[in-house]
C-alpha cells in the first residue's frame, strides 16, 4: 500500500488551479461524507484520521503546531488556559464558523480536536487526550479545546 507523508502533501503541481480548494468542498467531505455517510457519524473514523495527521505533522513544540493551524487555515488557535495537567486552546475562525446553528452536541470538531491530540502525543512523547468543549455550531464564541496531560 503506498504511504504518504505531511511532506508528501506540501509536492503540489496545479499550475492552473493552484494550491487550494474552497471550504466549502472540505465541508462537504467532512461533514456530508464522513458524517452522514459512515456509521456512527464517522466519529471513530474522524478521530482516527486526525490522530495520523497531528502525529505526521512537522512540529516540536506547542507554538509550532498552533502556527501551524493557522498557516492551514484549521483555525486560529490560542492557549486560553494552562497548568501542569491541562491545557486549554481556543479555536477563532475554524472551519465551522458560520454553520447553521445546532443544539446537536455530537456535531462537534472531532477531527480537529484529534489532529491537536496526535501532534501533542508526539510533542510530548506521552498520551494526552483532547476534548472540545466548546463549539461555533452549538453557539459558542469559538471552539475551545481541553487537552489533558
């Protein structure tokens, strides 16, 4: 089976179309195609798949992976909270901003909460387990996430 790396992904070759897509299209993948279209929500799926693409990202440190974000456009990401066992880091501007509103809690931002775990299990060379707790689409201001060392 062929592999990828992060660095595979940076090789791009459009010379017409260029290097980027709209969001819209992310959208629809993530929330049409994996969401509606796999069991369960795709919840294991997507949270499978954001821990494989922290854990390939190319960082060594906290202030890397949030520039990082935000150079991908994930989001604009800042710690609003930290002591020995917890870390807390809003989300401005995610992918989900503008949305229709939803009380619905399971339409939370698994996958970017799971990218932020597997690049943090790497920095930290330990488990940590991420959790949002706050969401654009459920009303909040920004999606904030806890991170448990």
């Amino acid at each position: 089976m062929l592999s990828y790396s992060f660095d595979d992904m940076k090789k791009i070759n459009r010379n017409i179309l260029g290097d980027t897509v709209p969001l819209e299209l992310f959208r629809t993948i993530r929330l049409i195609g994996m969401s509606q279209g796999l069991p369960l929500g795709g919840k294991g799926t997507t949270v499978t798949i954001g821990r494989k693409i922290g854990a390939s990202l190319p960082v060594d440190s906290i202030a890397e992976l949030l520039q990082l974000f935000e150079t991908l456009k994930i989001g604009i990401p800042r710690i609003v909270y930290q002591d020995e066992r917890r870390i807390n880091i809003a989300v401005e501007d995610c992918f989900c901003k503008g949305l229709p509103s939803s009380e619905d809690e399971s339409l939370i931002c698994d996958l970017e909460g799971a990218i932020l775990e597997g690049a943090l299990c790497k920095i930290f060379n330990k488990k940590v387990t991420v959790k949002e707790i706050k969401c654009n689409v459920t009303g909040h201001e920004h999606c904030e996430y806890e991170v448990k060392l």
